[in-house]
C-alpha cells in the first residue's frame, strides 16, 4: 500500500505543487512570525542586559502609572539617595531621571523618532554604572551646556563633538554643545528611541525633575550580593519604594517588551490563520479534483483486495507527505521572510543590535505540525468521498466526476453553520462574551464555512448570471466559459470560497476604514469650533512644550488658545485616562455640552466627568471621585460638570492646576487654537506659525489639513491590512490556477476535439480566461457579500467607540470585484498556455 | 469524377530520429476525388491514421505536400491550419465526438458557433432531420445513446459545408445495427449532398459503404479497390496477410449488409 501512495504521489507531483504552496505560503508566515518576535525578544533582551550593566541594586516608586509613553511613576525625593547611601554595603547610589528631550536636526527640524520616545537622560558618573553607555566618541557630558547623542541619531543628523544643537524641552528649549556621541553596547540606540544625555544637575532642570530622581541605581560593595543588598535596601527605603537587583530589572524590562512583541506575534498569527484557512479550501479543492480522476484507480485496488481503511490510509498518508514536505518547506520560507524583515527594520532605523535570529525548536514544531494537520483535515473530506468508490467503477466507464449532489443535508449544515456564526459574531460583538475578538473571530471562522457550504448551492445560478455578458459579447469561448463555470458546481465554489474569504476580510476592512473617516470628520466638524489643531512630531504619542500654548495665547488675533495634556490617574485601584486642560480656553475651542454644572466652573479646580462614567458610578455635581495621582497621591476631586460623549473629552477632565499639581511631566498632545472671529486666515496662520517656528516638531493643522491627516493615518493602517491579507488572496488565486490546471488536464480531450473542430489557440486561452474570471468575480461577489454584512455588524457594534456612520465605498468595492477579475484574467495565463500546447493528436488519442 | 476534394503528393511521415526513426508514412501519393465516400483499410500499425491525420491538418508531413482543394498545408502557421480545418474540414472520431457541455444542436452548430457564425437555417434543419436528430437537438451527450452521439457527430461535421470529412474508425464504438445505421447516412449524404467523405476502418462491412477502398501497409498504398464489398475486402485483407488481422471479426453477424454496391449510383 505504501508503494502506491508514493507512486501516486509522484505520479500528481506537478498537481500537488501549487496546493504545496498554498501550504508553504500558510506556514511560512507562521514559522516567520515566531522567528521575528523571538529575534526582537531576544535582542530587546540583550539590549536591556547591557543597559543594566553594573547596576546591582534599583530602587522606584512602587506605584505605577500606565501611559502612552510607558510606564510613570511618581518621582522619589532626592533625600531618599541618601539613606540608601548609608546602608550599609552600598558603595555608591546615584539618582537618575529621564523625560522628553527631543533634538533639532541642522535644517531646523527635530529629530523625529517612527513612534519611539524622544528621551532625555541624566548619565551616571558612577564608573560602574557609566557602562551602561558606552562612550564611542567625545566625552560624557559635564556642565549645564553640554550634551551626548546616541550614535543612531549622531550618524543621521552628522552630529559630532564640539557641534552645537538644540534641544527642545517641557520648557522652553535651548542650545548645548554636543561632548561626545553614545552607543549601548554594540547597539546603536534604545531600540529605535532618540537619547539626549545630560549631567545629572542639567538633566533635573531641563527635565523638569528639580530636587526629585526617577530612579535610583545602587552598586554594591565589594563581597556583597545583588539580592542581599536589594533585602537591606528595600528594608531601608520604607513601603512607598521597590528596590530589585539588576538582573530583575533587566527581566522586567524584556518582559515588557515580550508583552508587546506578544500582542505582534498574536495579530500576525491571525493573519497567517487567515492564510492557512484559505490554503485548507486549495487542499480539500485540489484533494477533491486529484481523487475523482484517480477514482478509477482506487477502484481497481478496491478490485484487488484493498479495503475501504487501507485506501484512506493510503489518501491520508499521501496528504501528510504532502503536508509534511511543504511544511518543511515553509519553514525556510519564514526564516528567510524573518530575515528580511529584519534587515527592514535595520533600514528602517530601528537599530536593533545584531543578534543571531532565533529559530526555536517550539517554532519548528509548531510549524510543522500546523501544516501537517491542517493538510490532513483538510484532506478528510475528499479521502472519505474517494474512498467511497465500488469496486465495480473499475470497469465502468465514468471517468469524469459527476455533479455534487445538491441535497438538503447540504442545505441544512450550511444553514445552521451560518447562522450558528453569526450568532457568535453577534454575541461577540454586541453581548457579554468573555473573549469578544476570539467570539468574532470564531463567529467570523464559521460563517464563512457556512458560506462555503452552501456555496455550491448558489455556484450555477450565480455562474450563470455572471457568465452572461461573456456568453453574449465573447463569442463561443465566453459561451463555453459560462458553461465550463456552471459545470461542476462544488468545484467552482469551493474555489471561489478560498477568494471569498480574502475579499470579505478586505471589503470589511474597507468599510470599516471608510465609516470610521466619515465619523471622524463629522465629529471633528460637530465637535471642534477651534481653526486649528496642533500636535507633537507623532501626533498624539510625543507632546510638545507647553510654552508653545503660552505664547500663542498673546498673539494678536487669537481667541483662545488649548492645550490638552494627558495623564494616568488611578481609581479604585485602576489606571484611568484623563485630559489636562485650561477649562476657559478649552471650552471656547471645543464644544462641550453638559448635562449639569459647567467647564466654566472647572476652573475652581476638581474634575469633570462623562455622563457614562456619571451614570455607572452614580455621581452628579458636588459628589467627589476619589482620584489618585502619580505625584502627591490620593486626592478626591469634587466632580463639577458632567458632560455629553463628543469625541474629544475622553472620560475625565482635569483643570491645569490640578494637572501641574499631580504630573511630573507637563506636555501638550494636542492644542486647539481659535481665532478671533474676523480676524483673516492668513492672519490667523502666521500668528502660529511665528510662534511654532521656535519650536520645530510641533505640527500645525487648519481643520481641513487635519481631517486630511487623519485619512491619510487611517488609508496607512488600511494598507497595512491589506499587506496582510494580501497573502490570503493570492493563496485564493493559486487555488484558481490550480482548479483551472486540474480541469484541463481533465478535460484534454474535450480541448482536442475543440482544436480539431476549429478553435484557436487564442479561442481556447479566452475560453479559460473567461472561465478564471467568471470564477475570480463570483468569489469576490460572494466575499463581498459577507464582507458588507460583516464591516455593517461590527460597525454597528463600534457605535460606543464613535464610529457613528456606516460608509459603503461603493466605488472602491466595485473596483475589487474588477480586480478580481482581472486577477483572474492573470491567474488564467498559465492553465491557458497549458491548454492551448496540447497537441491536438494525443489530446484526443489520449484515453 | 471532376477535381479533387484533397490531395496527397509524395507524403511522408518520420517519427523519432536516427536508428529509432519510424517511418510512418512512405512516400504515398493519393487523391481524394470530390463526392465520392473513401474507405482506407489497412493494419494497425499500416498508416492509415497517419495518413488521415496528415491529410486532415491534425498532424505535419515530414515532406511531401498535403492539399485540401487549391490550399496546401504544410505552408501553413498553427492559426490559418486551425481556421482551415474550421472552414473546409469535417471531423468524426471513434468516441468523444462531442463537448459534454453543449446540447445536441449546439454540439452541430459548434465549429459555426467558433467561428461566430450562424447556420443557415433551411441547411441545418434537413440535415438534423436526415440524420433523425430533430427531437434529440435539447439533450445533453451523456442523454444520447453511442448512435445518436455519431449521428450528431456527423451532423456536425456535414453543417459547414466542408470540402472534405474525415472519418476515423467513426463506427469502431457501435454495435453492428447502429454501425449499419450510422454508415448508410453516411453514404446518404454523400449521395444526396455530394459530400466527399475519407473514412479509416478495419472492418471491411464498414468498407463496404464506400465508394473505393485504399489499402495501406507500412505506410504504402498496396492497392486499391473500386466499388468494394465486404466479402472483396475482406478476401484482399487475407491476401494481404495470412495472419488473423484484428479486422476480421467484429461484424460477423451482419453478413448481408457488406454485399450492399450503394455506390455504383453515385457514379
């Protein structure tokens, strides 16, 4: 038995290749993903090793504070590094601090960073702990003037020593002389951030850290341990405070970052699910053509002896070589695509140190057993139809397979699977499940193997109807393409369905791109009275001087003038997000309805809230919420208006008193400026623009530029989608050649009679083409379909989160079904030239 | 007889190259008059469907000249061939005549349908109609007996109005009744349309039908034989060869058949 799978293998190898690839491709990007995130890991680990080099003891604030830049804690007082100084086995403990430092480039520009932080450090003077950084050039830096630069940003920029640069800060900014360039180790920055490095005095001035540390980094004497010395600190430095040994503080760092490159990992998996879900389609498509032309084989060795167990071991046997093989073959294919990935990113300029890339045995394993196992389900449906086979087909006279059986057991599965899928969609989406994504994704799985099911169904009507314009204006060759496509239904959806899949994922991206645009832009009109919008260099990520607000505000012409900081508070133990503003400026630059009390009152200090957060807490004006801030702690704020969800409040609001009280770090995200009615745009503009000069990084933005912007970031993300799914749509195209190769191999004779009876070349390619896109169109119509209906509920669901309307970019989702069909037209290439080679002799001598 | 529907002037037929070489066809010289039903009779393995297959544009002559009317084809790129055979060329072969696709009528009309033409009505209505196939035109092949398959085959073949159709072993499938059925509206059409028609056999009833009969063996004509009968044919097959030849034994139970001389009519 096992020689006649082998033969048989051989025997279809030019077949199975194209459904190897869909394998190949699938777990490639498996093997790829935990390749890539294992190699940033590792690096991250390495980097956070050499950054902790020297240091034996930390010591922190014990509370922290989630932000957008990581985590905050609250400053410790500069005090404390003395009673660490005195424990005894300490030989020397120094204060350190870090804040935003962002240089400016020789054009004037600053320095910008793809969403790292732009970080200002103060450099140990320590030896030990000096290691850490690793001079390349220059000196370290001493005085108020002085400055080093990670060597990234040095080679970039062509900083040198003795160069003069300006560096922006929380104030106003101001020139150093740069004493020397810095590395890590072998790195050449943090992991892509910006380092300006300072003396410890000039780092507590302009980082805004006057009299406070963020850290305070302990060496041990000699013949003392890390961990003793860390139990005598830790006792020492009272509850408020942490103390951890070096090595622990490297691991947590690292860990922090696995969190992240787990979240990557995670989102990538999926896509590389989605890929293997539409490569499963190719198989079961491809297992299904190969076994129905070899059913006369099967039969003979049913003839022979061979029991109905031994033909589906021998079928399954063949399905996991095939698995197997291609597998082994994906996993190269996803350490190269690691590779290039990674070299991406060194161009990049995120500066990863070279670390040798990680291939762990878990990726080996994991990999190869997902494409055995997915080839092998993938296989059981088409192995336990083959084997079906009598004896007695051996010697009758049906060699072609006949139409699926359109029965109402097959009616009745699709049924209940779609709309079992789309309960779970909806329940994922609008109820209480514990995992919502996992509940839309399994909902999502499904409902497409609902579709896929009742495809067939729907595979002829749907054939027909869109054959007709070729069976009409493409002559007999379009004619014989409608028909071919109607011809064995089963065949021609479940190809399909692999396209399906893809375009339903892609319109549904698509659709959501596009509703989540028009929300923003109707909220940004509804909600936003001011002209102009100003944000950091990443908008959103890295703030700007508050300064930049101050001096606005005394430009003529300029009504008010918001900024809008951001901090993380906790309440009942939890971090929670609120917004720093000038209550007065801030209600004049954006609409804010409230249900009781006013922002004018804000000013008096405490907090505004949002009906929701009102309504679940159960609180109305007067009442206090009992906030917790990173600086000065617990201090219940009296509530003092509650207002209306507009988009642009987020949950909380702060007055910039109670702000500048509780946060170390005093940075604008964005700022709103409006003008004084009747002033001139132009007027308007170049007041700000005066001003902003100063401050190279912050980005200015008239409303319309604004809602440009932020199509533009939300098309990128949509690209980013797209690339991603993109891998799933050409397995699904890989499917239609391979069906439209498998069919003519099957249909030689039919192609010979064609060619004798007077059908061109060129005639039989078009009939082939037609046929490929009468395919591709439908997979896309069905994918459509789903994808509108699926891209209506989520949506829908995304009501809460402000994506209000539901956009049908009908235009660009007519121009993915032309695409499909002109990929179609592509995918028809090869299957055509194959066909229209025949030697119409042998085509119809052959048996 | 008047001209020649197709001719083949010193055609020869290499397979393979060197000491492997194969030479199918030798030098043969032969004219197909028009109107006139040929049988070419011979061994496996004689040429006979070599020849039909040089003669017919399927296949290229190593040298020599194939001409269909005033047109020769080894001249010919594999587009004007094709159109050649769309246009002058009626083609019947033993099995799988038919795309299983199309319906009955749409299998007739199909070398006009790929040629974006449509029949012309009064034409294609007698022919269906000779061939028996007017209630059969809506059905699917696999709805169509082995006969009726054959018929509709020939029927396609008759439709354009070729200069020639070539026939291989198109009864060699049939039973002897069907095979019977088959041949006469063969002859038929011949008779009544002046349809020229080569047709390779080994069974001498189906030679029978024929107006002439041409021997082949290793790729030569050894003879020819007007106005045949089974019997003739079958004696000069012993003749040819003292073996048991494959063609001897199929249509033993239709003995009267063979002797038909519908031929001398035509003449």
């Amino acid at each position: 038995m096992w020689r006649v799978t082998l033969k048989g293998l051989l025997a279809h190898k030019l077949r199975l290749a194209l459904t190897a690839l869909a394998i190949v491709l699938g777990v490639g990007f498996v093997a790829g993903t935990y390749v890539l995130t294992d190699t940033i890991d590792a690096t991250f680990s390495r980097l956070f090793t050499q950054v902790s080099k020297g240091l034996d003891v930390e010591v922190r604030s014990k509370e922290k504070f989630g932000g957008n830049q990581g985590d905050q804690r609250r400053p410790m007082p500069a005090a404390l590094r003395d009673r660490i100084a005195r424990v005894p086995g300490v030989r020397a403990a120094e204060g350190g601090v870090s804040g935003y430092a962002q240089m400016v480039g020789r054009d004037g520009k600053a320095v910008t960073t793809g969403g790292a932080p732009t970080l200002g450090i103060s450099i140990a003077t320590t030896p030990e702990l000096r290691q850490a950084v690793t001079l390349r050039s220059g000196a370290y830096p001493s005085g108020p003037g002085q400055v080093v630069v990670d060597k990234r940003t040095a080679s970039k920029e062509g900083f040198k020593p003795g160069d003069r640069i300006r560096v922006l800060f929380q104030g106003p900014p101001r020139e150093f002389t740069v004493s020397g360039v810095v590395g890590f180790g072998d790195a050449d920055n943090l992991a892509g951030a910006t380092l300006a490095g300072f003396d410890l005095a000039t780092a507590q001035d302009v980082l805004a850290r006057k009299g406070v540390f963020d850290g305070i980094d302990v060496v041990a004497a000699d013949g003392v341990g890390p961990e003793t010395l860390r139990d005598r600190v830790s006792a020492a430095v009272g509850p408020s405070y942490e103390a951890l040994t070096g090595e622990q503080y490297a691991e947590e760092n690292a860990k922090a970052i696995g969190q992240f490159t787990g979240i990557i990992n995670t989102a990538l998996l999926a896509f590389a699910f989605i890929a293997l879900f539409v490569g499963s389609f190719i198989i079961v498509n491809t297992f299904s053509i190969i076994l129905a032309q070899r059913s006369r084989e099967l039969a003979l060795l049913r003839c022979m002896g061979a029991s109905r167990r031994q033909l589906m071991a021998s079928v399954l046997a063949e399905a996991g070589l095939v698995g197997l093989v291609a597998s082994v073959a994906g996993l190269g294919a996803g350490i190269l695509i690691a590779l290039g990935l990674q070299s991406a990113f060194d161009a990049l300029g995120l500066g990863l140190p070279s670390t040798l890339v990680q291939i762990r045995t878990r990726t080996v394993v994991v990999a190869l057993l997902v494409g055995v196992v997915v080839t092998l389900l993938a296989s059981v449906m088409p192995a336990l139809r083959a084997t079906r086979v009598p004896p007695v087909a051996a010697v009758q006279d049906a060699a072609l397979p006949v139409a699926a059986g359109t029965g109402w057991r097959r009616v009745a599965a699709g049924t209940v699977l779609a709309a079992g899928g789309v309960a779970l969609l909806l329940l994922g989406l609008f109820g209480d499940a514990g995992n919502a994504l996992a509940t839309v994704a399994a909902g999502a799985v499904v409902v497409f193997l609902g579709v896929a099911v009742l495809s067939p169904l729907v595979a002829r009507p749907l054939s027909r109807v869109l054959g007709w314009p070729f069976a009409r204006w493409a002559g007999e060759p379009g004619r014989l393409a409608r028909r071919n496509a109607m011809r064995i239904p089963r065949r021609t959806a479940s190809t399909a369905a692999a396209l399906m899949i893809g375009l339903a994922l892609v319109s549904m991206v698509t659709i959501m791109a596009a509703s989540l645009k028009a929300s923003f832009t109707g909220t940004l009109e509804r909600t936003v009275a001011a002209e102009y919008i100003l944000s950091g260099p990443a908008a959103g990520q890295t703030g700007f001087s508050p300064e930049v607000v101050r001096r606005i505000a005394r430009e003529p012409g300029i009504e008010a003038a918001a900024g809008v900081r951001s901090g993380t508070f906790k309440l009942d133990g939890r971090d929670r997000t609120l917004q720093g503003v000038d209550p007065v400026a801030y209600d004049r630059a954006i609409r804010t309805e409230t249900t009781s009390g006013s922002l004018a009152d804000l000013a008096r200090g405490g907090v505004a809230i949002r009906e929701d957060v009102a309504k679940e807490r159960g609180l109305k004006v007067g009442d206090t919420l009992p906030m917790a801030f990173p600086v000065g702690g617990s201090d219940p704020r009296p509530v003092r208006a509650i207002y209306e969800d507009n988009e642009f409040n987020g949950s909380y609001l702060l007055p910039l008193a109670d702000f500048q009280r509780h946060y170390a770090d005093q940075l604008d995200l964005f700022a709103f400026v409006k003008a004084e009615p009747g002033t001139p745009p132009a007027a308007s503009r170049a007041a700000i623009d005066r001003v902003v000069a100063g401050f190279p990084g912050v980005q200015v933005r008239d409303q319309a530029e604004f809602k440009r912007e932020q199509a533009q970031q939300i098309d990128q993300i949509l690209v980013l989608f797209y690339v991603l799914l993109a891998l799933a749509v050409v397995i699904a195209f890989i499917g239609i050649i391979n069906t439209l190769a498998l069919s003519v191999l099957e249909r030689v004779r039919e192609i010979g009679l064609l060619r004798a009876v007077g059908m061109t070349r060129g005639q039989l390619r078009a009939m082939i083409r037609w046929e490929a896109v009468i395919i591709s169109v439908l997979g896309a119509v069905l994918g459509l379909a789903v994808g509108v209906f699926f891209g209506w509920t989520v949506v829908g669901s995304l009501d809460d989160e402000g994506i209000t309307e539901f956009v049908l970019p009908v235009g660009t989702l007519l121009a993915m079904v032309a695409a499909a069909g002109a990929v179609g037209v592509v995918s028809a290439i090869l299957p055509g030239r194959r066909a229209a080679r025949l030697d119409v002799l042998r085509a119809i001598a052959s048996e | 007889m008047g001209e020649e529907a197709a001719r083949a002037v010193g055609i020869s037929k290499v397979y393979g190259s060197g000491d492997t070489a194969v030479r199918a066809l030798d030098e043969v010289s032969v004219g197909f008059p028009s109107g006139r039903f040929t049988a070419v009779m011979g061994p496996s393995g004689s040429g006979k469907s070599t020849l039909l297959h040089c003669m017919a544009g399927l296949d290229r002559v190593t040298s020599g000249e194939v001409w269909i009317g005033d047109t020769e084809l080894s001249g010919l790129n594999d587009r004007r061939l094709t159109l050649l055979r769309r246009e002058r060329i009626g083609f019947v072969f033993q099995a799988f005549n038919l795309v299983p696709t199309l319906t009955a009528a749409e299998n007739v009309e199909l070398p006009l349908a790929i040629a974006g033409t449509r029949p012309e009505r009064g034409w294609r209505d007698r022919v269906v109609g000779e061939f028996g196939l007017a209630k059969r035109l809506g059905h699917r092949p696999t709805e169509l007996s082995g006969g009726e398959q054959q018929r509709v085959a020939v029927a396609r073949a008759l439709l354009s109005r070729p200069t020639i159709v070539f026939a291989d072993e198109p009864t060699g499938n049939l039973d002897s009744r069907t095979s019977a059925e088959l041949l006469g509206f063969m002859r038929r059409s011949v008779d009544e349309f002046g349809q020229t028609i080569v047709m390779v056999t080994h069974d001498p009833t189906a030679a029978g039908y024929a107006d002439r009969a041409l021997f082949l063996a290793d790729g030569r004509i050894v003879h020819e034989m007007a106005d045949p009968t089974a019997d003739r044919v079958l004696d000069h097959l012993k003749r040819l060869d003292g073996e048991d030849l494959d063609g001897g034994e199929p249509d033993s139970g239709e003995p009267d058949s063979g002797g038909r001389d519908d031929g001398e009519s035509e003449g």
